[in-house]
C-alpha cells in the first residue's frame, strides 16, 4: 500500500469511479493522488474480488482494517488464500456450506497450499479484521430467541420406507445459552404453539419476552418498523 495511508472515505471514492469507468488519470486528477498511489488501491480491491457495492456498504472501520496488516509481511501462499476469503464468508452463509467444504475446494486448486488447521486459522484471523462482532449482554431470564432451522430432516417410516421431511425448531436462552430444539411436522402456527410449549416446560419457567425471527407462524407482514407479530 503506499507508505502514507490516505482517508478511507477517498479510498471508496477511488474504487467508485474506477468502477464507473473512469480513467486512472482523470481519478488522479479529482482526488489529488498519484497514478501510483491509485493503482494500489485499486489492485489491492482486485486481489480480494470485492465489488463496487461491497465497498460502498463497508464502514470507514472496517476498511480502515482491510488495510492494517502490511502486505509486505504476508507470504505468497497467504496472499492466495486470502483472495478466496469474500468469496468463502458468503458461501459460509448457505445452508449445508461448511469450513472443510470450502477447504477442500481451495485445497484442489492449490496442492502445495496450507492444510486444514492453517486454513481455518486463517480465516478466523480475516474474519476478526473485517467482520468485528458486536457483542450483547443479556439478563437471565430476560429473552427466549426462537426460530426454525433452514435445513430439514429427514426420517424413514420402518414400515412402508416412506421418507418424510420434518422442520426443526430451535431456541436459545440469551444469556446462558440453553437451547432447546424439537422436530415436527410443519411451520404451521398449531405445531409453532406446541413447539413453545414444550420448550417451557423443558426450561421449568418462562422468559420476560419471547424473541422470533422473521418466520412465518409468528411474523405474519414484515416491516422495520412496524411489523405485523
């Protein structure tokens, strides 16, 4: 990266009009930075296969963290492995996706690359840097998140073979993290009510607030600001 760091707030702008089309020349021109300074940035967005939108949504913050770490430090092998990490974190968002899948994937391409441990220290050490956590305190007692799973089971009837696909209910107390999870039938509001009936007599108790996602059988219109529950 050049030797002095320039506002983040510039960078975006580079990467904006380069992506617009614009010439490096006329970029240099409008944000009074070299040519050189500018092919920088603009590699460096390239190396990690980030889009226009990906970089306009990016805090100043965790922009700022992209570019901590000098490059000069990191080895080769790590540079390449760093350039599939974007496209891993949004994999890793799919149902079914996991770390040794993507591994493997990596792995076929690059031989002589790192191993699985290595690998996922690696990723845990970029997801730090630009996906910071936010982390919430909870009281006890206070709320019961419930949800069901994107990802059904399966189970085989032993008498006529017939596989059958069940939703799987899940819910977690915020601040011990107890988790209660019940197979059934359907997202249906009768087998939702049963599901938390179940799991309040598992708890022994009942929380100050019951906190759903956006599924169907508790959130019938969704809204910011107004939802429909």
């Amino acid at each position: 990266m050049a030797n002095t760091q320039i506002d983040m707030r510039k960078i975006k702008q580079i990467f904006k009009l380069y992506s617009e089309g614009i010439s490096k020349r006329k970029i240099s021109l409008v944000t009074g930075l070299s040519r050189n300074t500018i092919t920088k940035y603009i590699d460096f967005f390239k190396r990690y296969q980030l889009t226009n939108y990906e970089v306009s949504a990016m805090t100043l913050e965790e922009l700022n963290n992209l570019f901590k770490t000098d490059q000069k430090d990191k080895s080769p092998q790590l540079l390449t492995l760093e350039t599939y990490f974007p496209y891993f974190d949004k994999e890793l968002r799919k149902t079914g996706v996991t770390k040794e899948l993507l591994w493997q994937e990596y792995y076929a391409k690059h031989p002589d690359g790192y191993k699985i441990s290595q690998f996922r220290y690696w990723y845990r050490e970029w997801a730090k840097e630009v996906s910071p956590v936010m982390h919430f305190t909870h009281k006890a007692g206070d709320k019961l998140f419930i949800d069901f799973t994107g990802k059904k089971l399966s189970i085989v009837d032993r008498h006529t073979g017939e596989i059958q696909d069940l939703e799987v209910f899940v819910c977690v107390l915020g601040s011990s993290q107890y988790t209660y999870v019940e197979a059934c039938e359907s997202q249906n509001k009768e087998d939702f009510m049963a599901c938390i009936e179940n799991a309040l007599w598992f708890y022994g108790g009942v929380p100050e607030a019951l906190v759903p996602d956006n599924l169907r059988a508790a959130v019938t219109k969704s809204s910011r600001y107004e939802p429909k529950v």
